[in-house]
C-alpha cells in the first residue's frame, strides 16, 4: 500500500473535529426551521404511546405519565389552540360527561381529557415559562428516562425490549422521546 493513502493521527483529529464543528452548526441552523419536525414526530409518538394504553402495557402510571410530557413538549400553535376556547369547550364536554354519564364515558378517553384539562386550567406559569424553559426540558428527559427503563423492565431486558413483537414499538417509540428532548437540551446548551 502506498504511504499516499495512509492518515496520520493528527490528520485524523483534525478531520473529527471539523465534523464536530459541522455537526454543531448544523444542529443551530436546524434548531430553527426543522428541529420543530422533529418535534411534531416526537409529539405524534406520545400520542401514539397513549392511544396503548389499552392495548399491551399493564400499568396506568406508565401511560399516565405521557400526559405531563405532552403538556411540556407540545408544539405551540397546538397548545395555542388547546389554550383557546375550543380547548375550554371541550374539557368542559369532558367533564360533564364524565360527571354525569360515567358509565358510558369510555376508559380510553380519560387520559386525554385529563391532558386538555391539563393544557385549559394550567397557570401561566407552567403553560407560558416552564414549557419553553429549561424545566420542562427537564421534566421531560426524566419522564423519558423513567418511560424507557419501566419499559425495559417490564420486557425482561434491554434486549427483549428489542426483540418481542409488542415491545419493540414502544422501547423505539419511547427512544424518539428521550433523544428528541436531549437533542433540544443539548441546542440550549450551546
């Protein structure tokens, strides 16, 4: 082999910190326009995490806790709408009904109307500052964390979490949560 092709130590550092510098500045410039893609993806996940809540996890503190990271990284023209009157009617349909016709209120719509109660009667405080603050960010990378490793106990190990039909949805699912919101502490750290 010629010595042409061959890469000195120091060469190689330089071509990995370049990369780094580009993988840096790629992040800000997608932090603007695309990283709420990605954060819409991240949004529709939860949603589909949530609408398991019937189906394949034995837990309603699991599921439950879906409900406090959507409220944290809800994209903002939908908290906005939420927020609104339409928000306003409809907790308000939900709470009548769940009042008076319990018994014909289905299981599956609590955690919903829990969230859109959640997103109309929340301070300001929580719904304006902690969402786009580092509290949220916080809350939400630790609801991930808790999310992931109950998912990998309950599946019997990180491997089986991988390999079982029904549990390989959910551990992926639950991985594009966790890496969505480091992702984004990560573009506020820099």
């Amino acid at each position: 082999m010629s010595s042409s092709y061959l890469l000195t130590k120091s060469q190689i550092t330089s071509a990995l910190t370049d990369l780094a510098v580009a993988a840096n500045n790629l992040a800000h410039h997608v932090s603007g326009s695309g990283f709420s893609v990605l954060q819409f993806i991240a949004y529709i996940v939860a949603i589909y995490l949530l609408s398991l809540d019937r189906t394949n996890w034995e837990t309603n503190t699991f599921t439950s806790l879906l409900v406090p990271y959507i409220f944290f990284s809800l994209p903002s023209w939908i908290f906005g709408v939420f927020r609104a009157e339409i928000g306003r009617w409809i907790a308000l349909i939900a709470v009548v009904l769940r009042l008076f016709v319990s018994r014909r209120f289905p299981d599956r719509l609590e955690l919903p109307a829990a969230l859109i109660l959640l997103i109309v009667v929340a301070p300001d405080l929580f719904a304006n500052t902690f969402r786009s603050d580092e509290v949220g960010l916080v809350v939400c990378l630790v609801i991930a964390c808790y999310l992931l490793q109950e998912q990998i106990r309950a599946s019997g190990g990180f491997r089986d979490s991988l390999t079982k039909a029904h549990g390989i949805s959910n551990t992926i699912g639950i991985i594009l949560l966790f890496s969505q919101k480091l992702m984004e502490y990560q573009i506020q750290l820099a």
